[in-house]
C-alpha cells in the first residue's frame, strides 16, 4: 500500500538521505541519480539507527560501521566488533527490507509499505 510522507522532493535538494516515519517504521529514503530507495533503517546486527553517514547508495551503521546496499538491503561491510566478541554474522537478519519509493505529482514523496 503506498502511503504518502509529508515530505516535499526539494529537501534533497540540499541532502541525498532522510528518515521518515512510515507505517510505525523508520525508512531511510535515499536519493541517487535521480532514483529513491527506501530501506528500513535500524541496523540488522543490534538494532541501531541507521541514521549518519549515507555515501551515495551505500548506509553505514554509526555503531558498528556495518554498511548496507539501500538499493538491496544486503549487508555489504560486516560489523567491526571487538576480536573477544566477535559478530555471530550468520545468525543477522539480513537482508533488510527494502521499499519502493516515489514522486506524486505535486511533489511529495510516497513509499509503499
């Protein structure tokens, strides 16, 4: 079901990423080469917001520098934990999900969730 945010294109005018509560989630929604994605943005390994450091398609989570493919939402970097507590990777769930996104007419964003 596509749910319109009130939230105008222009803002990424000056960002390539923002965060929008959407259907009681948080959506990272990520502009690049005039295509938007939409990926659910808390970190698969331990539930951080994904909400700094945004390089084009690629997210990276602020606690752990896990880095995901917000196109994909496949987990591309692992976790950079402490070596005496490393990272039980397989057990992540990954990929996240990811959400179709776009433009209405009038200029505001829609995702369908």
């Amino acid at each position: 079901m596509w749910r319109r945010i009130n939230i105008l294109v222009k803002v990424f005018e000056r960002r390539n990423s923002i965060i929008a509560w959407v259907g009681g989630k948080p959506i990272l929604i990520v502009k690049e080469d005039n295509n938007y994605y939409g990926m659910l943005a808390i970190c698969a390994h331990m539930g951080c917001a994904l909400l700094t450091d945004v390089n084009g398609h690629i997210a990276t989570c602020p606690a752990h520098l896990a880095r995901y493919d917000v196109r994909t939402g496949e987990m591309i970097e692992k976790p950079q934990v402490r070596p005496e507590a490393p990272c039980e990777y397989e057990k992540l769930s990954i990929p996240l999900p990811t959400y179709k996104v776009r433009v209405t007419q009038d200029g505001f964003l829609e995702v369908d969730i």
